[in-house]
C-alpha cells in the first residue's frame, strides 16, 4: 500500500493559513502556491536515488553523490495545478512538464477531460502530478489514469489540502501511488468543497468566479 506523507514543516503550515484565509488576494494567493509547491518539493523529491560521482575539490577528489541519471517529470491538472509548476521547477529545472486538462462537471461532480500532453518518454519517468485540492478524487484518479495508460509507472500525487474522502478514493483506485499533502483536512461539504479548505482553488488562483 502506498503512503499519505504530510509535511508539516512550520514555514509551510504558516503560508498555508496565509493561503487558506478568504481575505488574501489572487496575487498573494500565487505566490503562496508557488513557495509552497517549493517547499513541498524538497520533501517528495528525498527518495530519489543517488549514485557516487568521482569530483575534484580544490583539495582533493573524492566520491561524492549525485541524482541517479533518472528523468523527473511533473504533470500539472489544469487549471489549478498550473500554479504549482514554477515552485517545483525551481528546484527541479531539469523536470519535462506534461498538462492534463480536467475540471470536475458541477452537476455529476465527475472529471471531465479536454487536454493531455505527456512527455514522450513518460515510462522512464519519475512523475510528480501536481493539483493543489484532492477532494472525492476523481480528477486525481482520472489524470493517474491517463499517464498509466500512456504507460507510465512510477506515479506520485502532490497536493496542497487533502479530504480523507479523497485519499482514500486514490488509494482504492491507485495503491502503487503515494501522496504528499501539505495538510489533510476534516471532511468534504455537501458540494464535494474541502472543509475547511481554501474555496475553489483555480478561481483564487486566476481570480475567476
Ligand atoms: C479542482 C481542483 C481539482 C479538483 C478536485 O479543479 O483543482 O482538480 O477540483 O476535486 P476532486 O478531487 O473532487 O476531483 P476544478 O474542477 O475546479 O477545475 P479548475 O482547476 O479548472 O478550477
Ligand atoms: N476543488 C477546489 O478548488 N476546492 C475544493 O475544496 C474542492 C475541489
């Protein structure tokens, strides 16, 4: 069975209240995203595997470690995982950046796809899908789905605010996937919102309505 990790680093639970609160802004909202996604992208990135490389220090050589010559790549959901790709590039430069387009059908609450480009190369991946809500899980579920049949294989799910709903919708359909929240919240309201949550993280994003 996969993990659910939570990163409940103090820098991270702080900008999380700054996010959460109704009075912040689009811009601040943004920027929030992005040094979050930064933050968390430390964490899920510290299994990567290392190999020895032989350098030379203005002293010495010596064998020292580097990331293992495999090839990261990050999949933002559209529209809202859009803003966690400059924070996990930054630390990541090097990552290909796939889109799958997704929103959740208001009536049926069902993911409704309209875009997908993955790298070509997504079997050799280490693949990081990024959306900033994980709710009931459908979208997560379906954008899993999508890079699986593509054939990726190693998959893991980063999000902001998890639902227990959620994670254990992920869990069900996908147990190979591990999941990485910045915090796991109470519960979903009667329209599948993450309670507390944040609201509707693409509209606070791009400040629609
Ligand atoms: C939001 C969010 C997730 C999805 C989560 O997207 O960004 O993709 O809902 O809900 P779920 O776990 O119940 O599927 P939304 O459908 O609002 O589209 P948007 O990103 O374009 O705003
Ligand atoms: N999508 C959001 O943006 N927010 C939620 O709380 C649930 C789904």
């Amino acid at each position: 069975m996969s993990k659910v990790v939570v990163m409940d680093h103090p820098l991270i639970q702080h900008k999380l209240t700054m996010l959460r609160d109704i009075n912040t802004g689009s811009k601040d909202f943004r920027d929030l995203v992005k040094e979050i996604s930064m933050l968390m992208a430390y964490e899920m990135t510290r299994e990567l595997p290392l190999e020895d490389a032989e350098i030379e220090t203005p002293l010495c050589t010596m064998t020292s470690k580097t990331l293992a010559g495999k090839k990261l790549g990050i999949i933002p959901i559209l529209r809202a995982g859009l803003g966690m790709v400059d924070g996990v590039l930054q630390l990541i430069p090097a990552a290909k950046v796939g889109h799958i387009g997704l929103y959740r059908d208001p009536e049926t609450l069902q993911p409704v796809e309209y875009y997908c480009k993955l790298p070509s190369d997504v079997p050799e991946r280490e693949l990081f899908v990024l959306d900033p809500m994980l709710a009931t899980g459908g979208s997560a579920n379906a954008a899993i789905q999508f890079i699986k049949d593509r054939g990726g294989v190693n998959i893991r799910l980063v999000s902001l605010i998890a639902a227990p709903e959620g994670v254990d919708a992920v869990h069900k359909a996908h147990p190979d996937v591990d999941i990485y929240v910045a915090a796991m919240d109470e519960k979903l309201n009667d329209h599948a919102y993450i309670v507390p949550g944040l609201g509707d993280a693409g509209d606070r994003l791009f400040g629609t309505k």
